[in-house]
C-alpha cells in the first residue's frame, strides 16, 4: 500500500443509512488505494466528453468507487480525500514526464492512450458527496433549531378550489393537503392564472405569483392568519403555504377569503386530529445491508432516467457514442467489488445479480458485474422495465388534475414521511412529501454514485389501480424548522382514470405498504 499509511476513522451513520457494525473499513480503505495504484499501473484510456451526467471513464470509475464507500459510511470523507490527493499528485508527475518524453517541445496535447486528468485536488473535491466535512453548517432556507424526528400532528385531506380576481389576473388556487405539525400549519397547493388582457381570456397564461398578500385566513374563533408561500421543486405552479401566525391545533375549520372570490370553507375534520391508539399501516422487515441498499438505489436510478431517452434516441446516440445509460452503468462492477472488500455486501447476494438484469433488461453493456442476471426481479422492478422496453410507451395522456391525499406513514429507518398530495400537469406526476428525521446536512451536498440522491435514502413506489408500477424519484426540496417539503415525480406518469393507489416505501431494515383512494379535482 502506497501514500499515508492506513487509518480507520469512526464514522457516525445518519438516519436511514442502516445497520453498520461489521463493516470492514480498513478493508475499504486498502480495496480504494489497490484500485487507484492499479489505475496508475495500467494503460490510460484516452479522454472522451459526454453530454449525461455519470461515470464514464477511468477517473470516474475511481470517483464512483469512493462516493459508494462514503454512502455507506465505509470511509470518512478526510481518508477518502487524502487517497485521491495522492492519487491526483502521482497523475500530475506522471503527466508532467510524458511532457519531457513524447512530442516536441510545447506539445498542446498528451500522446495517445493517454487520459486527460482533471488538475490536482480537482478529483479529491468530487467524492464529496456523503460525508460533509464535520462541523460544516448546512444551508438551508429558513433554517431554524426544529423539533427532533416525530410524525404529523394533524393531516386533512382537503380537495377545494378557491377562485380569485384581481385588475389584471384571475384563476384558482387548488387546496390538496392541510398539515399542522411541530413546525407549523401549512397547506399544499396548485395554482393557475389567467390575464384579463389576453383576447382568448380564459386559457392558462404563465403562472407567476398569486397575490397572496390580498388573501385572508379566518378560523372559528375569530383568529386570523395571512400565507407564506415556499416552492419545493416540480412544477412552477405548485407549492405549499404556511399560515402565519401558527393556530391553534384544535380549530374546526378555516375561510379563506380572496380578492374578488366567493369564501371558501375548509372543513378540519376532528377525526383527522391525533389519536391515541390509531392504527398505522404495518411495518414488515427487509434486512437489507447498507451495500445492498445501495445497488438497489442504482437499479432504480436507472429505471428512472431511462424513460428520459426514447427508443428512437437511444438507437440514433448509439450510432455515435456509447449511449447515456452504457455511461452511466460503467464502473458498477467496481463498486460491487469494493462494497464487498468493506464487508457491506455478502458475496452471495442476490442483489448484484437483480441490478445485472436490470442493465440486461435495458440493453446496457460494460457496466462490469460478473454475477450473472437474476430472474427474480421485484415486481415493480418488472413493470417498469416492461414499460421502457415498449417502443411506445407513452401513448395514454396525462391529463391535468390534482388528487387530495393526506396521510402518515409510519417510521422507516429513523424517517417519517406524510402524504401531501398528488398533481398531474405538463405531462408529469408529482407526489407532495412531507419528510422528518433526514440528516440536515445531507441536502447540501452533490449526488452519490451515478447521480443518486443519497440525501433521501428511502425507496417509494405507487402501484395505480391498474396494476402498473410508478417509481418516485426527488425533483426538489425546502427545509423549514426542521421539516422537508419534497416533490417526488413519479415514473412513467399517472394517469387520471386512477381510482386509487398503493403506495410502498421502504428503507435497508422496514417497509410499508397502504392503499389511499383517490379524489382528484380538475385544472381547466
């Protein structure tokens, strides 16, 4: 072993990343440094630019290597970054022979074979990923102390529609969700406007800004609020917005009073109130190691980023390049191989060969897992999967329409998520996500390995009422007193003829399963 000597580090997990004792970190740490004298030994391959995001060469081979030993807290980020500083320095001085050696003097470019690497350091600073560097402060909007990991207090489904008209713009804002919790009273919404101006007046125009200055809040008591409101992500048009002052947590109802608009009643149905004794979904164990949990979060990162490359596109990049998904898959027997040298993943699991089905199933090559391809993939693995391999998979619209949903799900790997609502516009579907217990820091950094959103380690999926599978997938965030409003976009989309869903979201140790029917209203 080259470079400083060998250092394990206590490495604290954060929520949702699983069970780590018996993890092997020494191991990792030689298994990382082996990887990179290998890469130093052997031949260069020559530097090629992709337009997609994801490993696709030598270097970025290593950095996925060392991003999926700091996902599961194999290695700290201090030991990670000194291995690849000395990696970076021994490529400079090997760079800096070949300059003395090959070519004329003034040479513009590295001989054949050879890899352009990024400048020295530059490598060390992309394997920040999981491990933010201690005491680092994380940079959320609206941050504040927060209560600690706990559930929702009050959650309504609400499914009203509250018009409005101002001199120059009308429309409607949508109530999906109403939700009082330790951080505050809030409801998630949708919105539209329309100009006064426009000579086809009664089309949709760009969303903008509702004047929520002008709206009104009064409870049963007499109380009155105003609105706050905060985009997460996902459409422009949608959000959520908080009441301020917060009210009590036994009001009845609210009216909503906007400009030029009818008073709109939301009802609090006291039975939404807490309940002592309240029966949850259960919970069933999964026994995942964090290795595993992993490789499955990869499977599914391909899963859903495939739709985002038609058949016909996929066949035209072909015929130039690789291709986005053989870019992404590169390097993934690597890290199998490394997460089995950490001690996080068995040599018998069956996971590496499901996630090997995966890139078969999809036709992607070169992504180097020597087990051979499962048969028993996931159920919504397989729907999926039958879905991108249609030639034609998008042929059902996606017609516009939100669903009010509001409900809790009980606590999966020290995470709690609410239900806040579904929405259908632009051709997408979102889920609105109300989540406590995630690491406050995680949301500041990049991605994981091959582009996952390690900050969120949980896996969601919605089953429609027509059999077919949906992965959800984070498109957005805010932080707010300790709480994250998510948008989770759904793939492929739903539809509205859905009557109902069953929704499964599972972490490395449990999961939960519940059925929600469906109340959908309409965005003309």
């Amino acid at each position: 072993m080259t470079g400083t000597s060998a250092r394990v580090r206590a490495v604290v997990p954060g929520p949702g990343r699983g069970h780590t004792e018996g993890m092997n970190r020494e191991g990792a740490e030689t298994h990382l440094r082996l990887l990179t004298e290998a890469e130093l030994r052997g031949p260069m391959a020559p530097a090629r630019r992709q337009p997609w995001a994801g490993p696709g060469g030598s270097t970025t081979r290593l950095t996925a290597v060392a991003q999926a030993l700091t996902a599961v807290h194999a290695l700290d980020h201090d030991t990670v970054e000194d291995i690849l500083a000395d990696f970076d320095l021994a490529v400079s001085l090997r760079q800096r022979a070949d300059r003395y050696t090959s070519g004329p003097v003034g040479a513009a470019v590295p001989r054949p074979g050879r890899l352009v690497f990024p400048s020295p350091g530059m490598l060390a600073m992309r394997s920040r990923l999981a491990a933010p560097s201690p005491g680092e402060p994380a940079r959320s909007p609206e941050q504040g102390p927060g209560p600690g990991p706990g559930g929702p207090d009050r959650l309504v489904p609400v499914g009203l529609t509250v018009p409005y008209r101002d001199e120059d713009l009308s429309g409607e804002m949508f109530l999906m969700a109403f939700a009082h919790t330790a951080a505050g009273a809030r409801f998630t919404m949708v919105w539209q406007t329309h100009s006064v101006h426009d000579p086809e007046y009664g089309a949709p125009v760009h969303p903008g800004l509702l004047p929520f200055e002008r709206f009104t809040v009064t409870d049963n008591r007499g109380g009155r609020y105003h609105l706050n409101f905060a985009r997460s992500g996902g459409p422009e048009w949608a959000g959520d917005v908080s009441l301020r002052p917060e009210p009590p947590d036994d009001i009845s109802w609210l009216d909503i009073s906007a400009p030029g608009g009818p008073v709109v009643r939301v009802v609090l149905d006291p039975g939404a109130a807490p309940a002592a004794g309240r029966t949850e979904p259960p919970v069933s164990e999964t026994k995942l190691s964090p290795g595993e949990h992993l490789l499955v979060m990869l499977a599914e990162q391909l899963l859903t980023v495939a739709p985002e490359f038609p058949h016909d596109l996929r066949m035209q990049l072909a015929a130039i390049s690789p291709g986005p998904l053989h870019t992404m898959a590169t390097g993934m027997g690597d890290v199998i191989a490394a997460l089995e040298a950490a001690d996080v993943l068995s040599p018998l699991s069956p996971v590496p060969g499901r996630l090997a089905a995966v890139c078969a199933g999809m036709r992607v090559s070169g992504h180097g897992i020597t087990a051979p391809p499962a048969q028993d993939l996931p159920e919504p693995w397989l729907s999926l999967l039958a879905h991108y391999q249609r030639r034609k998979p998008d042929t059902a619209p996606v017609h516009d329409g939100y669903a009010a949903v509001a409900t809790a799900l009980p606590e999966l790997d020290g995470i709690r998520l609410a239900l806040l609502g579904l929405l259908n516009t632009d051709g997408g579907s979102w889920l609105q996500v109300l989540a406590r217990g995630l690491d406050p820091k995680t949301p500041e950094t990049p991605r994981g390995p091959f582009g996952i959103d390690t900050y969120f380690p949980l896996s969601v999926w919605i089953r429609d009422s027509g059999g077919r599978w949906h992965a959800c997938r984070p498109a957005g965030w805010h932080r707010h007193n300790g709480e994250y409003v998510l948008k989770l976009q759904l793939v492929p989309p739903l539809t509205r003829s859905t009557d109902w869903i069953e929704v499964l979201a599972a972490g490395p140790s449990a999961q939960v399963r519940v059925r929600l029917p469906l109340r959908w209203g309409y965005l003309h």
